[in-house]
C-alpha cells in the first residue's frame, strides 16, 4: 500500500480601490442611516466592473443604496456598491 502525500496551497488576496476625491463625495445613506461617501452611476457602474460584477443581469444593482442629490441627480452609496459583489 502507498501513502499519498497531500498537499494544500492557500491563497490570500487582497484589493485596493482608489477614488479619486473629485468623484466621490459625502452624502447621507437613508438606508444605512449614516453618512457615506457616495458616486455617480457612472462612477458606480465603472466601480463594479472593475469588482468584477457583470452588469449585464442587474442583480447586483439591486442592492446598491440609491439617492437623490441636492440637485436631483442619482448617488450610489459606495458601502452597498462595495457589498453587492
């Protein structure tokens, strides 16, 4: 009889995401209830892919946290952008 030898590799990763201040800015989360940095959709899409989220089946847009701006434009706050992988 032979002895197998096994052996395991573990991997560790880590990412870093840079944001640039201009395109983030401070907004209140109704739905975290707190304040947080939020972006535009586009930032927010550009943000997702570079999370590697598919766009394409819009499951993962559904839990991003979306709010109106003072100006009434869309702002996607960036905690739930960054969970929704």
């Amino acid at each position: 009889m032979t002895a197998h030898k096994r052996t395991e590799i573990t991997i560790e990763t880590d990412r870093t995401l840079i944001i640039r201040r201009g395109r983030a800015i401070r907004g209140w989360c109704p739905e975290c209830g707190s304040e947080v940095e939020v972006v535009g959709p586009a930032e927010a899409e550009a943000i997702a892919r570079m999370n590697g989220s598919a766009l394409g089946d819009g499951s993962h847009v559904s839990r991003w946290h979306i709010s109106k701006g003072p100006n009434g434009m869309a702002l996607v706050c960036l905690e739930s952008l960054l969970k929704s992988k």
